[in-house]
C-alpha cells in the first residue's frame, strides 16, 4: 500500500467544502490519479465551534506548522491573514496549493521562491490556463492573452443586453449567489485584473504589479451603449487583455469592449470564461470553461494537489519564482486598440 500524501486544508467554505467532499466520495480515483491515497488530516477554519468536519478542527497555525503533513491547500481566501500562512507553510518545507488569485497576484513570485506553490484553481477555475502557460507553452513566445475572466459581471451584462437595467441585472446576480453583497471587486473590475496580472507574468515573464493594470468596470454602462453595440452587430463584454509591444513593453487593461456577435468570445455566457492565447508558434488557442463555482475550482485545486503528490514540479510557481528579482514591468494600457484579431 503507497504511503497517503497527508494535507492539512485551511478553509471549509465554497470551495473547501467541494475539495474535502471529493477527497471522501472520489477518494480511489483521487488515489488512482496520484498514485497514492491522499489524506485530509486537519482542517482549518475561522468559526469552529459546534462544527463537523472530515478531519479535526484545529488552529490555523498549528495546521501550517504540523510537519507530519506533506502540503497546506489554502482555501481560505483574502490578502491576510492568507498571505502570511501561506509563506510560513513555504518556509516550513510544506507544498503549497492555493486558489487565491489576491495573493499570488500580489505577492506570487517572492512567495514562490520559498518553495513549490501551485495556484491552477486563482484564474478561470476549471479552465487549465495556469500549468499550460508555464508549462505547455512555457518555450514559445506569447504575443497576447485576452479573455473574460469574472463571471459575474458577464452574467450581469448579459441580462442588460436582454433589457434589464444594471440595478436589476446586479440585484439579481445577487439572488442567484453569483455576486456577492458588495459586489465592486467583480464590477469594478479589480477581480479580473489580478486573475489577468497572474496570466500576463506567466505569459510573457514579466513581473507585474496587478495595482498598475488600467480598469474600467461595467458600473457605468447604459442602456444605449448596448443598444448602439447591438446595431452595430457586437455585443459588449468585459475583457481583460495584455500583450507585448516589440518583446519590450507590455500593455494590458481591463475593460468593456465591443465584440462581434459571431466571434468565439461574444457567445461566452453567464458564467462561463474564456480566455483566448495568441502564440508564435502555436498558434491561436481558445480555451472555455466554467470559471467559477465549488466544483469547478476544487477540480482545478484536486489537479495540484495530483501534480503534488506525484512529485511533478510546480512549473507556473517556478517560472513566477524566476521573476522575483526582476523589477516590476511597466504597463500602458491598451485601450481601444483591439486586443487580438481572433478575440474582438
Ligand atoms: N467560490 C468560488 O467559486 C471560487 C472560484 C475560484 C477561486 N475561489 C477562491 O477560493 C478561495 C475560497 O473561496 P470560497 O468561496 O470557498 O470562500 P468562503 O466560502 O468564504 O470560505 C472561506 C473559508 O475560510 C475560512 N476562514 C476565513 N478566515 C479564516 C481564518 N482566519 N482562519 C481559518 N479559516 C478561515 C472560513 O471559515 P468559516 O467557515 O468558519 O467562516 C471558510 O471556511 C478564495 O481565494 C477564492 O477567491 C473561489
């Protein structure tokens, strides 16, 4: 029998909740897929009184600084206290599996210095942009990446395009649980910079601070900008783009562009994400996933934590790890120049 790969799980929340589900239902394909079964053996969580749990309850530091374990998967989300758990469980020796786009995009390649982080669940959940970027196409040359990344606010104008106004389209995004009481890191378009910060680095190795990326959320948009966009055969979406200029600069923004109604891009709904890769020698790629929800970011957290337990190297924490000393890129935003001929 191989010896189980042991993990402690900070956070039981979403995303937390569906890992340590399939941890116990998938468990002998989970086990088939690693090579060895893979153990939850302590959980974090920030209110554990009168709480069950598939494993015990136990503080977050002690989780972190329990050396029994093989790898830490934060699930816990935020900047803080995440960040600092994240880096004691690195320095402690531990794997590292998160699904915070906030840290990495923040604070990605020092951490990643400090030992094998994995992060495939922080952009587009199911879709499998992160190891393919570091890793599949991690020799060519990326001219640009392009893509819509926050859900959300694709669901919200997808219902202005149908007629409802930005209240009503958002208040009810709010009842269906996809936007969350305070909605502006989705509509102010904050959510898809970070996710398009961790791209950007791993697409052209680039440090990049997700704070200089040019944002321009939906908030504003009005009735008659869809109207005109609809006569004009487009449909307005949300896309976060970057590309290189000349192999030097980079530019990158976020914000609604008009896309034309037969394009791939213009028939991602609700939900669903898209991001589209423009690469010298592989060509055109367009990948298209369902970008968020519990099951769909705990697939991509589970395939990690594969990749961990059978020792596959963490190549997207190695290349962001190979930017750390690199000063931070400057980036002007792309504006209404099209962001890649395929994606607009
Ligand atoms: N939800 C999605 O669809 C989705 C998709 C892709 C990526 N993500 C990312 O996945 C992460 C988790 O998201 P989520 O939706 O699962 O969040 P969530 O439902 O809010 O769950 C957060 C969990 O973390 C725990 N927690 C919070 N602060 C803590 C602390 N200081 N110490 C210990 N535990 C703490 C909470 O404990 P309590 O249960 O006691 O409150 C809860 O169990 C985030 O980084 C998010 O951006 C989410």
């Amino acid at each position: 029998m191989p010896v189980p790969y042991r993990i402690g799980l900070l956070g039981l929340g979403h995303v937390g909740g569906a890992l340590a589900r399939r941890l116990v239902e998938d468990a002998d394909r989970i086990a088939t897929a690693a090579g060895r079964p893979i153990a939850l053996e302590a959980i974090a969580v920030a209110h554990p009184q009168g709480r069950s749990a598939p494993a015990p309850l136990r503080p977050a530091n002690e989780v972190v600084g329990d050396a029994k374990l093989d790898a830490i998967v934060e699930l816990m989300g935020g900047l803080e206290p995440a960040h600092t758990y994240i880096k004691a469980a690195l320095q402690a020796g531990r794997q590292l599996i998160t699904a915070n786009k906030q840290v990495i995009a923040t604070h990605g390649p020092t951490l990643a210095r400090l030992g094998p982080l994995r992060f495939e669940a922080s952009v587009a959940s199911a879709i499998p942009i992160v190891e393919t970027l570091a890793e599949s196409l991690g020799s060519d040359r990326i001219r640009a990446v392009a893509g819509i990344l926050n859900g959300t606010t694709n669901s919200i104008l997808e219902a202005m395009g149908a007629g409802s106004s930005y209240a009503d389209a958002l208040a009810d995004a709010q009842r269906r649980g996809l936007a969350e009481a305070d909605p502006s890191a989705d509509v102010e378009a904050h959510d898809p910079a970070a996710k398009l910060a961790i791209i950007a680095m791993l697409a052209f190795h680039h440090r990049i601070d997700p704070s200089q990326i040019a944002r321009v959320g939906i908030r504003e948009l009005g009735h008659a900008e869809l109207l005109n966009a609809r006569e004009r055969g487009c449909i307005v979406k949300l896309i976060a783009a970057a590309r290189t200029v000349n192999e030097r600069g980079i530019e990158a923004d976020v914000r609604p562009r008009l896309i034309p109604r037969d394009a791939p891009m213009a028939r991602v709904d609700g939900a669903m994400n898209a991001i589209a890769v423009d690469a010298t020698y592989a060509g055109p790629l367009f990948l298209q996933g369902v970008g968020a929800g519990p099951d769909a970011a705990a697939s991509a957290v589970l395939a990690d934590l594969v990749r961990a337990a059978r020792d596959i190297p963490a190549s997207a924490g190695a290349l962001l790890a190979s930017l750390a000393d690199q000063p931070v890129a400057a980036i002007a935003p792309m504006g209404s120049n099209p962001p890649y001929p395929s994606a607009s």
